[in-house]
C-alpha cells in the first residue's frame, strides 16, 4: 500500500512537471513569443457591490477578447487575472499587494465601492502600477484621493448632481431630505447636493445616514413621512438601494415623494421589475441609446455572453469595457507598458463621442484623471419597447455642464519624479 | 405629547423587526444548544430557504404551499450536513466550527451556480402587498403579515418544546446529551432531527424575509451575525432570552434608524457590550459551576 501511494506521488509529481505551469514559459521560448502581459481584474464578486463588481468584469474581459482577437498588445497575448475585492478595502489592498509584488500584473482595473477604489490607488501609486478606478464614482476619487497612476472613469456624485438637481428643485420643490450611505462615496456625493440645492435657494431639512449593508429600511421611511421633505436625494449604491427601492415600492411612498437617486446603475435596478424603477436618476450609458454604435454593442454582448442573466449591457459593463479598450489603445500608442509613458498617453486624452457611444465628446482631465462625459437624467419609462427597456432617458447633459468644479484644487497628484518607474 | 405620538411608530416598527430577528435566532439556539456546535451555515440555509421558495412558486406553487415545502426540503438538506458533522462531535469544538464555516461558503457558491449571482424576488401574495395607513403613516402590510408569521411561529415552536415528548427529549439533550443516551433515547436521531428542524427554522426565517431583504446569494451574513448576537445577549440556551433579546435589539435598531441613523447597525453591538458588561451570561442564561 505505502509502495502504491509512493508510486502514484511519483507519478503526479513528474506529471506536474511535464504539464504544469512551466509548459506555458516553455512553449514561449520554444515559439520565440512574448511574455503575457497580465492584467489584475480588481473587482467586487461578493458583498455590497458584488453584482456590480461581476459585471465590470465582463466588460473588461470583453475588451481584453477583443484585443487578444487582433492578436493581442505590442505582440504579447493578454492574460486576465481576478481576484475578489469583497467590497471591503482591506481586501482591495491586500488583492492590489499580491497581484503587483507576486502575479507581476502591468495594470489593474475595477472598482465599484470608492473605499476599495482609494485602498487599491494606494498600493498602485506605492509600485507606480496605473490603476482604472472604472465604476467608484465619489467625488474625492478624483479630488482628494487622486493619484498618479489612478484613472476615474465614472461621471461622480457632483456631476450627476449637476445635471439633476436644478431641474428637481424646479419641478418638486425646496425642501429636500438627504439618504446618505455611511461611507465616502455617500458623504461626498451628499456634500455636493447640499451644496447645490442651497446654493439654488433650497432647504436641506435634514440628513439621515444608511449604514452600509442596511437591509430594513422602514424605520428611515417612517422618518420620511414624519418630516414630510419635497424631494428625498438618495445616495445610496449597491445592494442597500435594491432593499430600499423595494420598500419604497411596498409602502407606496414612490407615489407620495419626489425621489431622486443621484447615480443609479445597472446591476442594481435590473431585475427588480419596473415598479422598482421610480424618480429620477443619473446615469452615463443606457442600451436604448439611439446612438451610432450601441446596438452593435448590444449584439457583441449577447454573442459573447449568450445566457447571462442581465440580458442588456448597462452602464457598469459599458465603463468595464471602454476603460479596459482605452488603456490597452494607450499602451498600444506608447509602444510600452512603462507606467509613465502611458500615463502621458492618458492625460489630456480626447475620445470621440461615436467611439464612446455617447452624445458629446469625452476627455480625460489632466488635473484630476477623471473622465469627463455625458451625463443622462434618466426616469421610468412607462411606455417600454420591449422588456428591458425599463429606463426613459429625460436629457443628455454636456460633460462642461457638470463638471466639478471643487475637484482640481482638491486634487494634489504626485509629480512623475515621486512616481516610480512600473513595467511588466 | 408630540413627541411620544412620534416616537410610538418606531417603537412598533422595532418590535415588528425584533419579532424577525428573534425568528432568525431561534432555529440558531436549537442547533447550539442540542449539538453544541455554532452552525455558521444557519445563514446559508436562509437563503436557501429563500431560493427554494422561489423555485417552487416558479412552478407556479402557490405562496402558502412554497411555505411549507420550501422548509422541508431545506431541513432535509441540514440533515445531509449534520450526517457531516457527526465526526467533529466530541472534539474540540473548533472542528465544527470550521466544517460549518466550510458549508457556508460551498452552499453560498452553490447557490450562485444554481440561481445566478443577481438579485431575484420573492413575489408577495396580493392581500400583503402595498401599504396600510396607521397613525397618519403609510406601514407596509407585509411586514405586519411578517411579524404575526414570526409571532405565529415562535409560538408554535414553543408549544412543539414545552407540550411534548420530543421537545422535552430535545430540551434534555441540550440540557445533558450523555444523560439522554443513558435513558436510551437515540441520541444520533435526535441530533439529526434537531439539525432538521433548525435549518427549516431558518429556511422559514428566509422566506418571511426575502421580500424585505431581497434575495441574493450572501443575504445570509445580513442573518447569521444578528442571530449569534441574539442568543448571547439572550443567554445561550434560553427560548425567551432569544425572543426577548430579539426585540431589544429590533427596538434599539429601530430606534437608532429614526434618530440616529448613522449608529443604527452598530447600535445592536453597543447593547451587546452593554449588557455583556454587567450580565456576562445574557439576559435568562444559567449560572455555570463556578459562579455558584
């Protein structure tokens, strides 16, 4: 028996020498190919953003296909690399950590939650590693905790502000209720709604917080009626709005309220069922857009995701996607993966409305490393063309017209000399 | 009197959300006090309970019947997993720990692999959907539902403990498992029916609160934590401790979420601390050897 097991050990081990993982470095040098060029998939496959997290990947994978089609970048096959970030930024850290010191990851992309987005920059301007902070949309992404080497590609809570508050105060009155979630990206995004309502005149009546991960909303609803606000300014993402958005629905207090969600995406509305869709919201994308490009886009997602359960790409897929695109396009132009070269690449960079899919054009604010873009203002749509046509665009917002405007002097990003030098 | 006249809804609404988490702890306590072992799938299970109700009105089964269904498949289940656990009885109870700790994460995974990571929905029965006018305030009519279901079923595991045979067998296995053995009771088949009714005891918990919560696959760690913190503050091993230590905490949350909402999830731990403090064996726990 101990002769058999020794035996069979044996055997396993010669066979993981001969079919292991040096058969990939093997089978480069015997083809004279190019070392991979890894990329770290930062994103959320569990916790609060979780769903989010699952569909930024898709996009970035996507991206990744594409290019690896054309036979990948600077000549080297594109390696995808994801670990789960948990939604918790001791993760992201720790994941940021392993991915550049021992997986020898070029770039890292993902992020929904804007705790995690800062943990992970941290590590990555620590190495000079770039990182595309697709999804985390606080205004301190690209205000006080920009970096270097981070890219910030979702509109933020002040530009989605911009874009609807105005037309809110107009329509539902002054006095306005703030639900923020307990964390930076609530704080930051409530920041800038009291400011610009009581810059237009109006009343912050009162601010009550929502501890991440709050699944029983009632006891805030029962406030709500009690103080009776105008407009309820909700900042609340992930798992904790679907909760709430359900409530509301059962209490009927969609009827009674004007509610506004500053950003709503995708992954956190679909499948809710078009009850849940209520207010107004801002968003960066929608898969109805009638847009040069987008139902190319649809198609490419049902080909290569046939079966999904979000059977439409939304906007957390489409900042997965471009962001990824956008980057290897950088590296491509600057004929290397060293992090300062492709920076440069992408500061200041200029995208086109129709590349984008979007209505106006995009740039990169070489102050901050956010992506200016369109905003949407978008509602329920109760005249649907087919199933999932549950968003009603209401207008498209210039990307000018919401900029955030605080961002810059906020924004204190490291000089090139205090960077260091990455390559993979 | 205004201020009474505000504060009244939340204290009912804290009742109300006491009664679901009492409802959540209960099938927790079984499980500790019979096998000894901190089942950290309870969570899991709850969800479980969730997804299979789902399934089953997918197959066009009525609300009532997926209520009674689902848990009895998801008690089935627990007995596969307490089949498991029979090899870590007696040791140290790090063991069961981690294979419950284990079955968390595999059933959580098969629960994504079955269903799918996206949200899904546990579609309400008509005459509980939509809102009831109650003090001049709009209260959903499921949560009322929600709360005589977890009064209904705190009552009924009561009754099932106090008023026969079984429940005085499981009672005196929590109490001295050796002792039943030597009384010749089948000790394996108690645990096994134990595990049985505790996982359904959760999958019930599930069910009533997926369509508050919603249902996605972690939705059991929203449950496990509050159950364990349960029947600590209650004292381990007491039915009503659990029920009443459940309200407490739904009261103080409740509480918190209307007037200080930024403290409303920490604000269960505090009362935890506080009580711990001063009552280290929760609210209606015995007093051990060394105390008396």
């Amino acid at each position: 028996m101990q002769t058999k097991r020794r035996k069979l050990l044996q055997m396993l081990a010669a066979g993981t020498a001969c079919y292991g993982p040096w058969t990939v470095n093997r089978a480069w040098a015997q083809a004279g190919q190019k070392k991979p060029l890894v990329i770290g998939l930062t994103m959320d496959a569990s916790g609060q953003y979780g769903a989010s997290g699952t569909d930024e990947r898709l996009g970035a994978m996507l991206a990744i296909r594409e290019f690896n089609d054309k036979g990948g970048v600077l000549g080297r096959r594109i390696e995808a690399l994801h670990m789960d970030t948990e939604t918790t930024p001791a993760t992201g850290s720790r994941v940021a950590e392993r991915m550049i010191t021992r997986n020898e990851a070029a770039f890292l992309i993902g992020a929904v939650h804007s705790g995690v987005a800062n943990a992970i920059s941290q590590v990555a301007q620590k190495y000079g590693c770039v990182f595309f902070n697709t999804n985390s949309s606080s205004p301190t992404e690209a205000g006080r905790d920009c970096h270097r080497v981070k890219f910030v590609w979702d509109g933020n809570g002040t530009n989605f502000a911009h874009a609807i508050v105005k037309n809110a105060m107009r329509a539902s009155g002054r006095n306005w209720l703030l639900l923020t979630n307990d964390y930076v990206w609530g704080h930051s995004t409530s920041k800038a709604t009291r400011q610009l309502v009581e810059a237009n005149g109006g009343k912050i009546v009162d601010e009550l917080m929502v501890p991440q991960n709050t699944r029983d909303f009632t006891s805030y609803l029962l406030k709500i009626q009690q103080i009776k606000p105008n407009v309820i300014a909700a900042a609340v993402g992930g798992d904790d709005i679907k909760a709430l958005r359900q409530q509301v629905v059962q209490t009927k207090l969609d009827k009674s309220f004007a509610w506004i969600n500053n950003q709503q995406d995708w992954p956190d509305v679909y499948g809710l069922g078009p009850d849940a869709v209520f207010g107004v919201f801002g968003t960066t994308w929608y898969y109805r857009l009638d847009l040069p490009g987008v139902k190319e886009f649809v198609a490419k997602y049902q080909k290569t995701y046939p079966g999904i359960q979000i059977a439409v790409p939304g906007n957390v897929f489409y900042n997965g996607y471009v962001a990824t695109r956008e980057l290897l396009r950088s590296v491509e132009e600057a004929g290397s993966t060293n992090n300062l070269a492709v920076i440069r690449k992408l500061e200041g960079r200029k995208m086109g409305a129709v590349d984008r899919m979007q209505h106006y054009d995009a740039w990169i604010d070489p102050a901050t490393h956010q992506v200016q873009q369109t905003i949407y203002m978008a509602s329920y749509n109760d005249k649907p063309v087919e199933k999932d046509d549950i968003f009603k665009i209401q207008a498209q917002v210039a990307p000018q017209d919401v900029v955030d405007q605080a961002a810059p002097g906020a924004c204190k990003l490291e000089s090139y000399e205090a960077t260091p030098s990455y390559e993979q | 009197m205004d201020w009474l006249f505000n504060l009244l809804p939340h204290l009912l609404n804290g009742v109300s959300l006491g009664l679901l988490f009492a409802l959540i702890a209960l099938g927790f306590m079984l499980i500790v006090g019979v096998m000894e072992v901190i089942n950290l799938a309870h969570g899991s299970l709850f969800a479980l309970g969730a997804y299979v109700a789902i399934t089953l009105m997918g197959w066009k089964m009525s609300y009532a019947m997926a209520f009674l269904l689902a848990p009895l498949l998801v008690g089935a289940f627990g007995m596969l997993l307490e089949l498991c656990l029979r090899r870590t009885y007696g040791k140290d109870p790090l063991y069961g720990l981690l294979l419950t700790f284990g079955a968390a994460l595999v059933i959580e995974e098969l629960i994504r692999l079955v269903w799918g990571s996206n949200e899904k929905q546990l579609i309400v029965p008509e005459q509980f959907s939509g809102a009831m006018l109650v003090g001049g305030l709009l209260y959903s009519k499921y949560r009322v539902f929600a709360s005589v279901a977890a009064i209904g079923m705190i009552l009924l595991l009561w009754l099932f403990l106090e008023k026969t045979p079984y429940g005085a067998m499981i009672k005196a296995g929590a109490h001295d498992s050796e002792m039943v053995r030597a009384l010749g009771i089948n000790l394996p088949r108690l645990r096994l029916a134990v595990f049985a009714l505790g996982t359904a005891l959760a999958a019930v918990a599930g069910i009533v609160l997926a369509p508050i919560w919603g249902v996605r696959p972690h939705m059991g760690v929203d449950a496990v934590v509050p159950a364990f913190l349960i029947i600590v503050l209650g004292g381990v091993g007491s039915f009503w401790g659990a029920v009443l230590a459940g309200i407490m905490v739904g009261i103080v949350v409740g509480l918190t979420g209307a007037y200080a909402s930024e403290w409303s999830l920490l604000s269960m731990y505090l009362l935890l601390i506080a009580l711990v403090t001063f009552r280290a064996r929760g609210l209606f726990g015995k007093k051990t050897a060394l105390e008396n």
